[in-house]
C-alpha cells in the first residue's frame, strides 16, 4: 500500500482529540451520516465514541449535502457538526456552517476543492492513500475512535461491515485490503472476527441452500437469482442432499465435495452463457463472521450484515438500519429482514425485466455503456442495481457504465461502474461524473470505480457528451 500511513493515523489521533474537547466543552454532538452501508456504520461508530467519552449525540443519515441542509443545521444554533463518510465532497457547501460553529469531516471520498481552514477534516486522499479501495469510511471513523480508547476496538467489526457495504473486497478472492485489512487483523487478534474461504451464497449459516443460492445476486444468476424453484431443482438434479432430519440444511452445513459440485455446474452455466470468468469467480471468496453475533442470524456474516443495512436504508428506514449497528436485536432484526426479502425481490424482479428487455434498455455509446431504468427502477435502488448489473454479463466489462432513472423532483439519477482495470489505466469516475454534472447545473461525485449524479432532466444528453469526452480523454483514444 503506498502514501504516508503513520501521516494519515497520526491525524485520525489529532481528529480525536478535537472530538474528545469538544465532547468536554459542548457535551451533545450531532453526527451528520451518509445513507449507505459505510455512511451507518460510519455513523454508528462514532456516535458509540462519542457516548464513551460522556457526550450524548444525535444521528442524522442524509443522501448528499444541499445548500438547504447546511442552511437547516446552521438555523438550529449548534456549536459543533460532525459529519462521518460524507462531507469532503462538499467542502465548498460546508464553509458557512464552519464559520458558525466547529466542523469535523470524517471522510474518504476524494476531497472536492481545499479544506477551509475553520474545518476539522481527515481523509486518506490527503496522505496518498485510496478512499476507493484501501479504506472506507467507517474504517477512518475507526482510526479515530481508536485513537481515543483500547477499548473502541470492539467497534472494528463494524468498520469491516462498513468495507464490505462499500464493495471494497475487490482484492483477491474477494479480500478486504489496504487499512482495511489491518482492522481485518486487529478484529482477528481480539477475537472479534473469523476469517474464512466460502462459497459466497447469501445466508450461509441462516437460510436453506436453495434459497441461499437464491439470494446470491453477486454475480446475478440469470434464471436462479430470486427463483427458489428453479434453484431447488437445480440443487435436486446434483443430487444435493437439501434436507436431514426434517431439517434444511444450510450452505455451511454443505460438504467440500458437494460445494466444488454446486460451484463446478453453476460455472460451466455461467460460462454457457457468455459470463466471464472474473464474474464467474465472485461465487468464491473470503468469508467475514463476526464471532460475537448470534449463530443462524444473518449479522453473524459481515456481507450479510452489511445487505441488511443497505436494504433498510433503500427502503426508506435507514434509523432501523442504525438501531442494528448500535445493538438492537430481536424486533428489530426481524423488521430488518422482513425488509430485505421485500427488497432483494424488487431487485429481482427488476434485473430479469432488464435481461428480458436488454435490447431496447441497454445502449452502447462512444466509450460508455448507457442502461436506462426509467419505469422499471427507482432512485434509491439504482447504486445496487447498477453494481449487480456491472457484475453481471449484461453489459460490455471492459466499458465504463451508466444507469438512468427518474427521480420524483423530476432530475435524472445516475450511477455509474467501471472496472478497476479502468481505473489503474487513469479513469476516475468520481471526478468526471462531478465535473460533467457541473458543468449542467448538477452534482455528483463517488469514487473511481463508483459514483453517481443528480443532475436536470432537460441536461441529460449534454451531461452524456461531457461524460464521454472526458472518459475518453482519461484513456485515450485506444481504450474503449
């Protein structure tokens, strides 16, 4: 891993100990979040540091800063505003508040503009370090309250759900890597955490193989993925032993043999189909079990948790999905899941209607791969459909990808993918959607690989042909 390491924990220190004064001057500490994964557990964190130093705090989870948001939290009269894995985008909408009262950024999206000097503000891009792929947000929200007390980490399993929420296991058998990886390690050494190689089935250890399997939508399995007939079948026709005793059995139940025979047909259908072996291999990587985590509930695997927060939060409930990270359990929990089959289903449903309707959904651009969702997905799925769509055989990998949809304000919401080869070769996605929304009236912003945009209806074609030239020149014209 390369950039200034000690550089970036000695300012995680230095955050903390602003905190731990500010905590002492003011006592109460509203903690402005991000609404994904990353953002709650980020959240989640830091509040928990927070209540340990004697403060008290109040979460709010937001999808982006506005003017107006910054204008609301300036009205309230507050002293101090801590906003965790979101702000550094938004620097230049921040500087009011700033002036006003104390702000601390803890974040990892890749700084927009400089840093006022009124706000407090750390993030790995400072020191060298990729906020893309090396360290979440929740991870540098972790840097900090570790930073404050041995006793903070209990909170790494957290930051781990956080990472894995982030998609940022793109290392090797699906590895967390980078800072990542050390609290990976410390969460290990405290016996916080497992580490594992599996099969990647959603509910290794809850649910029954064929509805694991069903639920597996990395890679999206055309004709299995939401199907649990058709899963059912397919695991029968292995001759896969489902049941004993009048009991499901689950994937970890499952024998090594009987895993190389599932994952040997589900590879050879894949292939058949055009799949890629990239995409292929994602049903194989290294499993995450939180060991403090009830057996047979899905908080136990780190991706499973971290799908639960992202369905609550998508399905508009994103205060039960912080409820999780701070403890609650039982009602909660079940209220979690509940949510999650009813969202993993409309996922469903929405991706086998855009294989059904590929020819007229997907369009194939100068250098870019446009899907257009409209009708079909709405804005607070499209992130997640558009990362299961760039892991699938949808779409050409090698092009950098755009998912469409209408918002109810009448803007258009785009979410973009690319593969990492594109990346190491030059191409920011973060920096190009936000410099093409711009330049239309919108915003946006992510990160290499990962981003997206709001931006006006009427702008979409030009936003289209910024995005395009831009891409082409990060590339070249030999690229793409």
């Amino acid at each position: 891993m390369e950039g200034n390491v000690e550089g970036f924990l000695e300012a995680c220190g230095k955050v903390g100990k602003t905190l731990a004064s500010l905590v002492e001057r003011e006592g109460f500490i509203p903690i402005i979040t991000h609404d994904d994964p990353d953002g709650l557990t980020a959240g989640a964190i830091m509040a928990k540091a927070v209540e340990r130093l004697g403060g008290g705090f109040h979460l709010h989870v937001v999808e982006r800063i506005t003017a107006d948001l910054v204008e609301e939290l300036a009205q309230t009269g507050g002293k101090v505003y801590l906003f965790s894995e979101i702000g550094s985008g938004y620097l230049d909408l921040l500087k009011p508040l700033a002036s006003k009262a104390s702000v601390i950024v803890v974040d990892h999206h890749k700084p927009v503009g400089v840093s006022p000097g009124e706000i407090t503000h750390v993030n790995p891009h400072l020191y060298g370090i990729d906020g893309s792929s090396e360290v979440s947000g929740s991870a540098v929200c972790y840097f900090v309250a570790r930073s404050l007390s041995r006793e903070n980490v209990d909170l790494a399993p957290l930051a781990v759900v956080g990472a894995l929420g982030d998609l940022q296991d793109k290392d090797h058998d699906r590895r967390l890597a980078g800072l990542n990886r050390r609290i990976v390690e410390e969460a290990e050494k405290a016996g916080l955490l497992e580490v594992s190689v599996d099969l990647m089935f959603y509910g290794r250890e809850t649910r029954p193989v064929h509805k694991a399997m069903a639920s597996t939508m990395n890679p999206f399995i055309p004709g299995l993925s939401g199907r649990e007939d058709k899963c059912y079948g397919f695991l029968v026709n292995l001759g896969i032993k489902l049941r004993v005793d009048d009991r499901w059995r689950t994937p970890a139940e499952l024998t090594q043999e009987e895993k190389k025979k599932i994952f040997s047909e589900i590879t050879a259908y894949l292939a058949s189909l055009g799949f890629k072996s990239a995409s292929i291999f994602q049903l194989i990587g290294e499993v995450y079990t939180l060991t403090r985590e009830s057996k047979y509930t899905p908080l136990r695997d780190g991706r499973e948790f971290a799908s639960l927060l992202n369905a609550c939060s998508k399905m508009g409930r994103p205060g039960l999905a912080l409820t999780l990270c701070l403890g609650a359990r039982r009602e909660a929990l079940e209220e979690a899941q509940q949510l999650f089959n009813e969202y993993r289903r409309s996922l469903s449903e929405a991706l086998n209607r855009l294989l059904e309707e590929r020819t007229q959904r997907v369009k194939t651009l100068k250098g870019l791969i446009l899907v257009e969702c409209f009708g079909l997905v709405d804005e607070h799925k499209l992130s997640p459909v558009a990362s299961l769509i760039s892991s699938s055989n949808m779409v050409d990998a090698d092009k950098p990808m755009l998912a469409v949809t209408s918002r109810e304000t009448g803007e258009l919401k785009v979410s973009a993918r690319a593969p990492k080869r594109l990346a190491e070769a030059g191409l920011n996605l973060g920096e190009i959607l936000r410099a093409a929304a711009e330049k239309v009236g919108g915003r946006g912003g992510g990160h290499s690989v990962a981003a997206g945009a709001t931006i006006p209806g009427e702008a979409f074609q030009r936003f289209l042909g910024h995005v395009a030239e831009m891409v082409e020149a990060s590339l070249g014209k030999g690229e793409g």
